[in-house]
C-alpha cells in the first residue's frame, strides 16, 4: 500500500508548486507594466511616441540592456579569456 500512496503524494506535491497559464500571464504583466513604469518616459524623452510599436520597441530593448548589464557585472559570470 505504501508503494502506491507514495509515488501519488510526490506527485501532487510537485504539482502543487506548478504555475497556470493564467498566473504566469499575471506575473508577466506586471513585469510589462513595470519596465513601462521605468523605461516608458525615456523612450517618450528619445522622441518615440507612446503607445506605438516603435516605443513598446523601445521600452524592451531598454529593459534588455539594463539586465544585460546587470548580469555582466556579476564577477562569476564574466568569461574568461585565459585558457
């Protein structure tokens, strides 16, 4: 009986911490609303209007320089060019 019950409990359990569709869309929304937030006004200051394909372009690419940044500057993961 053991044998049976356990596999089903590790199971669910792992299931339980599993995002839905829905959530994920949650998350991701706040994270467009918030690069908006933060990156939104510069690219209104570089002359792109709001709400145009161009300054949704612009806002992304904003964003992805800012964590690209941020990434290189942590130590571990900068390459090494001594072999």
């Amino acid at each position: 009986m053991r044998t049976v019950i356990f596999p089903i409990m590790l199971g669910a359990a792992s299931l339980a911490g599993c995002a839905s569709p829905a959530q994920q869309a949650a998350v991701m929304e706040r994270e467009m609303d918030r690069m908006i937030v933060v990156y939104g006004p510069a690219c209104e200051r570089l002359g792109f209007s709001k709400n145009t394909d161009a300054w949704r372009n612009c806002v992304l690419n904003l964003s992805n320089k800012d964590d690209f940044e941020q990434y290189y500057a942590y130590p571990n993961y900068r390459p090494s060019w001594r072999y």
